[in-house]
C-alpha cells in the first residue's frame, strides 16, 4: 500500500470522490483509484496531463477532459 493509498484510507470512504487541484503526473489519482474512490484531477501543464494519461490510461474509469 502506498502512502497515498494510507492516507486515503484515513481520510475518504470507498465511492467518495478526492479533489486533486495539482495533479502533477497522478500519483493521487493512481491511489483514488486503486482505493475505489472517484477522484478529479486538475492539472494546467500539458506535459503532466500526458503524464497522467500515461499513468491511468489503461483504466477503464479514467476519461480525461483535456485532449
């Protein structure tokens, strides 16, 4: 489990949604994910966004908004 997958844990139930305002390359996102939460990420650089894509992609929840 990572630490950010820990302090969900914590903090959020399964379904609730995590509000990350500066995704960077989506390790919360990762985590939200992993953990069963919903999770909305922001993230103004497009080099982190492709980051991002990269990261979750593969997962059929994530739909970015950003192409």
């Amino acid at each position: 489990m990572t630490l950010c997958e820990q302090i969900l844990q914590y903090v959020t139930y399964e379904g609730e949604v995590v509000l990350d305002s500066f995704a960077g390359s989506g390790v919360v996102g990762e985590a939200a994910l992993n953990m069963k939460r919903n999770c909305i990420l922001i993230e103004i650089l497009k080099e982190n966004v492709e980051k991002i894509k990269n990261r979750l992609g593969q997962n059929r929840m994530f739909r970015p908004l950003m192409e």
